[in-house]
C-alpha cells in the first residue's frame, strides 16, 4: 500500500494561517502572558516546519532539503512579525 503525497507547503500554509489568526486572538491579552505565549507558538512552528522537508521529502538531495527548511523557517518568522506587528501587541504594559 503507498502512503499518499502530502505537500509541505500545504502543511506550511496551513500553520501560517492558523499563526496569523492566533495572533489577533492572543494580542489583546500581550500584557497578561500573550507575548510569551505567541513566542513560543512561533518558535515551536519554525522548528517544526523546519523539520518537514527532513521527514516527508526524504528521497529528494539534501540540498534541496535544507534549502526547503531554510525557506519555511524564514516564512514561519515573516509571518510571525507580520502577525505580531498588524495585530498590534503591546511590549511596554506598565511603566510603574
């Protein structure tokens, strides 16, 4: 029996988009543990669309792998500071 082709840019816009919309879901609680929670989303995500590539294209050069993992790690940041600036997260919550 073979496994079906699953696309990783598939798997990685799919987890942009869910990244993108958490964020407006997150911001308005920044000062409360927000931050540190969409930080940590982010940082988890990059490395685990980082490791795609490494797991599903498996018969293809290692070149073309990591040159896959770099481009979904950038994309996984880009859409992390997209995110990050549109929803508009508060950094300085309290001055005293």
């Amino acid at each position: 029996m073979q496994r079906p082709h699953i696309s990783p840019s598939l798997i990685a816009v799919t987890a942009w988009t869910g990244l993108f919309l958490s964020a407006f879901l997150i911001a308005p609680h920044s000062c409360e543990g927000g931050l540190e929670l969409y930080l940590l989303g982010g940082a988890a995500m990059a490395l685990g669309l980082s490791s795609l590539p490494f797991v599903l294209l498996h018969n293809k050069p290692l070149s073309s792998r990591l040159a896959a993992s770099a481009l979904l790690g950038l994309g996984t940041v880009l859409v992390w500071l997209a995110g990050f600036f549109i929803a508009d997260f508060r950094i300085i919550c309290r001055l005293f």
